[in-house]
C-alpha cells in the first residue's frame, strides 16, 4: 500500500510517501512561509520523485492534532480534500503518537514523552512505554504543565526520551531525560503513515475513514473561543 501523510501541526511542515511501513520520500521544511504555501507543492515533488501519481495513493494520513490551530486545520483541510477527489480512505492519527513513533527504533526499555509547546506555559503530551518494539500508551493526549509532567516522571526508573518543539522547556523542568536524536525530535510524516497503516489494517469498520468523519482535535479552546467565553461571563455579572 501507498500512504500519503503530512503533518503541520507544528512549526516544522512534513509530508511523506510510504510502500507500507517502509519511507520512500519524505520532506521536512521550517521555513517563514506558511504551511498552506508550500505544503501542495512539496507533496507535487514527492509523486514525481517516487514515480507515482496521486491516484496511485491507497491512503492518506493527516496529523489531526493536537498543535497549532492554524496548522491543524491547514493539513487536515488539504488532506480531507485529496482524499474526496481520489475516493481513498483518509487516517486521522495523533500529533503526539506520531512523535511517540519517531523513536521506535531506539531500541531497550524506555519511555517515549512527546512534547509540543501549547503557549501560556502548558504542554500538549501525551506518555508511552517501548518494551523492544511494542508501544504502550499510558495516558491520553492532554494539556500539563512542564512541572507536573516532571512530578509524573519522576516515578519511572527506565530512560525518559522527549520528542517534539516543548522538549527545551521539558528538558529545563527534567534534565534527567536522555538525549534524543535530532533527527527524531521533531514532526516526521513517515512516522504518521506508518502509524496511519496500523490503524487502518487493525480496523474492522473501515467506513469510518472517510473526509466526513475526520476532524481537527484541539484540546483546548482558540483565543477567539476564550475571550468570547470571558466576555459573556463578564455580561452575565
């Protein structure tokens, strides 16, 4: 199978082709420009550079979130309308499980810990736990503070590995962690097929991944969303 998966959840825009679990082309960009500019042209570059045509995609895989909203919706928006002009299924996976499966070739006993910088001094995270190659989530994605994540960690007495855009201020809360790799620190869309693959091949109900059903998840209200809220409780005083 051919997955075509993107990610924009972040700063750094990734898009990648794989042949099952297998990467063959992949780009990773940090650039001032917006994710909407250069995301359609650089997934143009990986068909021709995989000699493949956008009808030759089986499934597509979005990074749904959590991250920025911009770029949430940005790539679930793109990825929603390939998907309904090619009638392919379309895979919406998590933001932080994705980061979670950049690090699953490190190999031993350890804990995966993704980090993205949610501003206002939170956290989007989530936990896992890698014994060999089996993954285990241990909580949900969820908003925490770079204290209380530490509190949380500091009962493990196996490796701590950070992944994703927080790990500066993961790091400065829990210095003990491990070194992760650079190259798996931040968003990868290699890691979101293959995660995007297994979801849809453990499936029994495969009509669920359609355009229609996929949504952005947040985690938290916008800023427009808090300062309505806010003002209408000021109103209701």
């Amino acid at each position: 199978m051919y997955i075509l998966a993107a990610d924009t959840t972040a700063k750094t825009a990734t898009a990648a082709i794989n042949r099952d679990k297998e990467c063959i082309a992949l780009v990773q960009k940090t650039e001032a420009v917006t994710h909407s500019e250069i995301l359609l042209p650089e997934i143009d570059k990986l068909l021709k550079q995989s000699n493949l045509k956008i009808s030759d995609i089986d499934i597509f895989a979005i990074s749904s979130g959590p991250g920025s909203f911009t770029g949430v919706r940005i790539g679930v928006s793109l990825i929603k309308g390939l998907s309904f002009m090619s009638n392919k299924p379309v895979v919406g996976v998590s933001s932080l499980e994705a980061l979670a499966e950049n690090g699953k070739n490190i190999g031993g006993h350890f804990i995966a810990c993704p980090v993205m910088d949610a501003r206002r001094n939170q956290l989007y995270n989530a936990v896992f736990e890698y014994d060999g190659q089996t993954r285990k989530r241990l909580c949900e994605d969820r908003l925490i503070t770079s204290d209380a994540l530490s509190a949380e960690l500091d009962r493990f007495d196996i490796p701590i590995y950070f992944f994703g855009d927080g790990i500066s201020i993961a790091l400065k809360a829990y210095p003990k962690a491990e070194k992760t790799p650079d190259e798996l620190i931040y968003q990868n869309a290699g890691s979101v097929a293959s995660l995007a693959l297994d979801i849809y091949t453990k499936a029994e109900d495969k009509s669920q991944f359609t355009d229609t059903l996929l949504c952005p998840v947040y985690l938290r209200d916008s800023q427009a969303e808090r300062e309505y809220k806010q003002k209408q409780g000021e109103n209701a005083q």
